[in-house]
C-alpha cells in the first residue's frame, strides 16, 4: 500500500451506501479498499501506462473468494 494517502470525497445516495457498506461487509472488505480495486481496475484498463507497475502487478494476485 502507498504510504501517502489522499482523501476523496463523492456523494451517493444513502441507501446505495448504505446496500455498498453492506456487500463490502459481507465480502469482509471496506468500502475504502473497494473503491481503490475499483480505481486501479479502471486506471489499468482505460490508461495502463499510466499506473505504477507496482499496482498493476497486485491486480494479477487471486481475486477473493465469494461466500
């Protein structure tokens, strides 16, 4: 993980936060480290050269298992 971190804020309605808080629980992950899959997956497939090759080598590792 980055040793620096930035906040980022986005407005969502509260019952899709509320269903998302939920899912992220049930999958035993934070919404937070969601949303950075979320971010990385998207910046590795719409401008690859622009993310670092460490991230890009995390998103190879096996992916977690679904309950």
């Amino acid at each position: 993980m980055e040793l620096k971190t930035a906040r980022l804020t986005i407005l969502i309605d509260p019952a899709k936060k509320t269903a998302f808080e939920d899912l992220c629980r049930t999958q035993d992950m934070t919404p937070s480290q969601v949303v950075r899959r979320l971010i990385r997956d998207y910046m590795q497939d719409e401008a690859p050269a622009a993310v670092p090759r460490k991230a890009a080598a995390r998103k190879a590792a096996p992916a977690k298992r679904k309950r």
